[in-house]
C-alpha cells in the first residue's frame, strides 16, 4: 500500500523560481485541473492520496517533493536551496512526523528532494544550486544508523538530479546522460536514454512495478513501452512551466514497511 502526499496549486504559481527554463504565461485554473488529474492517476495505481491545501504565499508550493525525504522507516524534513520556498514544508512534515520518526536537515546544509534518488539503500544526491555540501554531509549521518549509502552526483544545465534521471523499473534508469557531469555511479543498471529531441523527458515517477509519466514526451514514451514498462501518462505541461515534473508533485511512502 502506497500513501502519496501532495499539496494543491498556489493561486501564486506564476510567481515561481525558475532557473534552466525560460518564464512562459501559466494558466493557474489549467494547472489546478492538471493537478486533480494527476492525482486522480495516483489513486488509479494505488495511492491514498494526501491533499493539503494551497499556500497563496507560495508559488513554488505545489511541489512537495522539495521540502521532505521519505525512507521505509525515517522521513527527513529538507531545507530547500532557495530561501523562498523554506516556509513551506510545515504541514509536510507534521504528516511525515505522523507516520515516520521524522529528522531534519540544518543550516546551513541545504537540501531539495528532487536531487535525491533512492534505490533500495542506495542514494544518489544531486550536486547542484540547489543541494550543498552541508546538506549531504547531514544526509549520509542522518541515514547512516538505516543502512543507506550517500553518493554525491554532478548536474549541469538542469535544476535536480531527477531532471536526469529516475527509476522506471528493478534495475532500470530512465536517463538524460547530457545533464549528467559524470554517470559512472550509475553503471551497475540498466539505462534508458530519453530521446535527444526531448531532453526533460527524464523524469517519471514509479509506484511499485507502474510508472506515472507526462504525455509531452512521446519518442521516450515509445522507448519504454518497447522496453515493456508499465505507463500511464498525464498532462502536466502548466506544470512543466513553473519548472515542475511529475516526481515533484508528491511525497510517495509505503505505508506496509517490514523490519
């Protein structure tokens, strides 16, 4: 069983940070209903789904990846890189604090969800803007007691380790190597490069064996249904303005954790 927590649009969404793409108009009333849609997707693959309400004084709010970690038996409240969003992660964590023992990473670490990557006890940490030294140093000491390794990686040309890369399956990432400084720790998997044409396509989330994925990507949709993954695709493309993804929209914890 899967819980997803997930927080409403900001009617301030135009407002966010941007930093690799260019500020296009965002339609806040599409963007909510994409939002809905991608929610109701989630409960679709098995989700119970978590949904707080909007911050006005937080564009950026709406990704709540960014302000939280979750791990089987820990969750770590984040202290995102841009000092505008480091007000928004109180509700997330009075939720993660009531399901998981719940830590926190401290200035002057800095640490944004989206450049973590869990696999199995194996996590990869974004070496960007947005993610410190500090704050990776906190990361492998507060995970070291689970069992965890800490492995920095370096970024280019894009916000988030998960902008160029994610799991889509046991042994299987779904990749960007051009945004990717070096991928040598990823060399043990299997690796499914996105199309060149569509260099944002790295991005998915997985729930168990299926995978939640927009539908702006179809040359590296096609590359994974030829590799027989599991897809269902969502409209997120006012999303993709405000410089989201789908893995940044929710928080996904296995409510059923064994020893």
């Amino acid at each position: 069983m899967w819980t997803a927590i997930t927080r409403e649009v900001s009617p301030a969404l135009a407002g966010c940070e941007l930093s690799f793409v260019p500020r296009n108009p965002i339609d806040v009333a599409l963007a909510r209903r994409q939002h809905a849609a991608y929610c109701r997707a989630l409960e679709l693959l098995g989700c119970d789904v978590i949904e707080l309400p909007a911050l006005p004084d937080y564009p950026d709010s709406v990704f709540v990846e960014d302000v939280a970690l979750v791990f089987d038996h820990v969750a770590i409240a984040a202290r995102p890189g841009a000092e505008s969003r480091r007000g928004e992660g109180d509700a997330v964590h009075e939720v993660l604090g009531s399901l998981r023992p719940l830590l926190r990473i401290e200035a002057p670490g800095t640490l944004d969800g989206g450049d973590v990557l869990c696999i199995g006890k194996r996590v990869y940490v974004g070496i960007s803007a947005r993610s410190n030294e500090a704050g990776r140093a906190q990361l492998r000491e507060l995970l070291a007691p689970y069992g965890y390794m800490v492995e920095g990686v370096a970024t280019r040309e894009c916000l988030h380790l998960k902008s160029a890369v994610t799991e889509v399956g046991v042994g299987t990432l779904l990749v960007n190597h051009a945004w990717l400084v070096d991928a040598a720790p990823f060399a043990d998997y299997r690796m499914i490069e996105v199309d060149p044409d569509e260099d944002h396509a790295a991005n998915a989330v997985r729930i168990g064996d299926a995978i939640l994925y927009p539908d702006s990507f179809p040359k590296t949709l096609a590359r994974l249904h030829a590799q027989g993954i599991n897809v269902t695709t969502v409209d997120v493309s006012e999303l993709q303005k405000a410089e989201g993804a789908v893995t940044c929209c929710s928080l996904l914890l296995r409510t059923a954790v064994t020893a």
